[in-house]
C-alpha cells in the first residue's frame, strides 16, 4: 500500500493532448491504493469520465494550486507561468537543468515555495538508464515529418493522427523520387523511432551514433538530403551544422528535423536556430540557396497521443506504484544538485 496523493494536473498548451497515465493505468493507480485525482482537461486524448469510472475524483482544470500540500503533482510540460511559489512536489519534464532559457526561474519557483521537482527526464534506474519515456515516437514523428516536407506533401496545421493514418501518407508513391538520409543519435530510443518511419517510407538511412561523430565529417554530414537530430547531449561537442554551413553552395542538405530541440542550450549540436516551430507552421526556412527547411517542434509525440501516451503509462506505472524507490530518490537529489548549482538555499529546496 502507499500514501500517495497523486493529482493528474491538465496541460496549459492547448496542443498537448497526450497524459503521462491513462486510464487502464489510472485503475491499476487506485487498486494499488494510490488516491489518485484527475483535473478536467478539453484536450487530453482522454476524456476525464474514463478516469472517474476507474475511480479517480475530478476536479477542475488548474484546481492544483489550492491542492492539501503533500499531493504530488503529475503532468508532462511546462507549469503556468503563476503561481510564482511552487509549494508541491512536481512530476514533469521540466527542462530546468541544462541552463535553458527560464530553468533559473522554474527553479527559483520552486525554491521559494518549497516545493520540489521531480524531472522525468532524470527518472533512471542505478545504471544510469531513463525509465519511462517518449523518445521512440519523437524520432519517429520527426522523421516523418521531414520525409513528408521532403515530399512536399507536409500540411499545416500539424493535427494529432494516429500510426494507422500516418503511415499511409509516409508509404512512397509509385515512381517517388528517391533521396538520401542520416539519422544522429541513431541507436537510441528516438533514433530508433526515426529510422521505423524512415523504413515505412521507403528510405534507407545512413545510422549515426557516438562513434561515428567522434571524428565529425561534417562535409559528409552535410551530404544527406535529410537530417534527423536524436541525439541526447550531456557534454558539448563540436556542432554538427554551422551557421557559415546554410551559405555553403555544396550543401546537399534541404530538410533539418531538430527531435532533440536543444535550441537555447550550451549543449545544442544545432546552432543555426533560435526558436523551435510550431504546429501552425511547422517548417521555416533557414536559408535560401540552397534551401535548407528546419523543422523543430518540441511535443512531437502528442501528434500520436493515444499511442505514445499508452507506451509512456506502461513504463511509468510501475514508478508510481513505488513511489518510495531510489528512483523517485535520485530525480529528488537532481533537483538538490540544480538548486545548489544556481545558489539557490537547499534548506528552502524540496521537502522529501
Ligand atoms: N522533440 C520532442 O518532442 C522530443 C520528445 C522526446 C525526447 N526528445 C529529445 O530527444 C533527444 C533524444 O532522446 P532519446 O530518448 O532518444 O535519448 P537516448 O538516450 O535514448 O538516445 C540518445 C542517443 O544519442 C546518442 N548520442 C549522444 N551524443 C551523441 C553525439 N555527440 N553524437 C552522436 N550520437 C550521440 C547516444 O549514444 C544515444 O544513442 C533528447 O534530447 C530528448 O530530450 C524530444
């Protein structure tokens, strides 16, 4: 048994329609004796009376803020910009630790508060390894999104879709031209993902992981028509394009799917950018001539809620049914780490 309060909060970006449980989980959350409270939320790919028929009690949406303050709060993105004092745990990606834009601020948020986050993206097991994520279906997506612009057959707005549909539009057409693509980061989970859709479109990719961008050859990078970005970077490294790259009349390159959307952070392999792009307009183009299109959306997978939703869930439920385990345990020692990292008192960070 546990005592775990848990509060499915709902998502402020109107286009994330994925959950980090759905509701067969969100049942097997209550039979295991979790309370588990779900806010109303228009766009998840779930409607909340699925929850309640599991037993979960609903609440509004954003009601988290007035929530007894042992809850732990569980979402997949980014906070409202207020409350300015997080006084509960948080369970989200919140991409606070690798010196993005507003990290300082989320932290300092929470500091003030008392609260505590609890990063999914540092949710590992003892060697190191993520427990849950959604990386096969962001390289996926981007991959075939870069395939579809390719193609000249990428509309916008991007909606949500399922694989059955996707893969119908990703399956070449009889006498397609054919075109040349390098998957980096290509072993693993996203890359994985990249290169399944890039095998449903016909297209063999060249397979780029650690080994072979020790030595980076950038003018054989530069050679593939299409790139996809999966890797995950934790130490700077040279960057695989450069801004005196997109002026290079030799440049092969014409599609640049960024999964990993670094943009902002010291670590970024993908200078060349500033801002990611949006559903409303997915594609912008970084230089004219050559062309060369960026595509860099960060909630890729909520274009496939129901499915990467469903995969997610599975890897997360057995987390939250033993919420006292040393993972939950190492994500609190993270969050420690960021604090004392900006200055931030670590008597007034994070309670648990
Ligand atoms: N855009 C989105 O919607 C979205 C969604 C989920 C994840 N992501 C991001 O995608 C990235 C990859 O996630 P993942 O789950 O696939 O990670 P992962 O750890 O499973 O795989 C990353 C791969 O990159 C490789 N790698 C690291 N540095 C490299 C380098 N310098 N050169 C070549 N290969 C290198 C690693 O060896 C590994 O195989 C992360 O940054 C993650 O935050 C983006």
């Amino acid at each position: 048994m546990t005592d775990l309060h848990l509060w499915l909060r709902h998502e402020v970006r109107s286009t994330e329609r994925r959950t980090p449980v759905v509701p067969d989980d969100a049942r097997r959350l209550v039979r295991g004796g979790v309370r588990l409270t779900v806010e109303e939320s228009p766009q998840r790919i779930f409607p909340a009376a699925e929850y309640e028929a599991v037993g979960a009690r609903i609440v509004p949406a954003g009601s988290w803020e007035s929530a007894p303050r042992d809850t732990v709060v569980l979402g997949l993105k980014e906070l409202p910009d207020e409350p300015g004092e997080l006084t509960h745990r948080h369970i989200f990606f919140g991409h606070a630790y690798k010196g993005q834009p507003g990290a300082a601020d989320l932290l300092r948020r929470f500091a003030a508060g008392g609260g505590a986050l609890l990063d999914l993206e540092y949710l590992v097991d003892d060697r190191g390894r993520r427990l849950a994520a959604f990386g096969f279906w962001a390289g996926y997506l981007g991959a075939a999104l870069a395939v579809l612009r390719h193609r000249d057959r990428l509309t916008a707005p991007l909606r949500p879709t399922d694989k059955d549909a996707l893969e119908a539009v990703l399956r070449p057409a009889p006498g397609e031209k054919e075109f040349t693509a390098l998957v980096v980061g290509a072993l693993g989970r996203s890359g994985r993902g990249a290169r399944a859709a890039l095998e449903t479109a016909g297209v063999e990719p060249t397979c780029w992981d650690l080994a072979e961008t020790r030595d980076l050859d950038r003018r054989a990078l530069l050679d593939h028509d299409v790139l996809v970005n999966c890797v995950l970077a934790t130490t700077p490294v040279p960057p695989f394009v450069r801004e005196e790259d997109l002026d290079d009349p030799a440049r092969r390159l014409r599609t640049l799917s960024d999964v990993t959307c670094d943009v902002g952070s010291p670590l970024n392999v993908l200078p060349v950018y500033d801002r990611t792009t949006e559903w409303t307009d997915p594609v912008r183009r970084l230089a004219k001539e050559p062309p060369l299109d960026l595509i860099a959306i960060d909630n890729l997978p909520s274009l496939l809620p129901r499915e990467s939703s469903a995969d997610f869930s599975r890897d997360l439920l057995p987390q939250l049914l033993d919420f006292a385990g040393a993972p939950w345990g190492r994500c609190q020692e993270r969050f420690r780490l960021a604090c004392r990292e900006l200055g931030v008192d670590e008597e007034e960070s994070g309670r648990v």
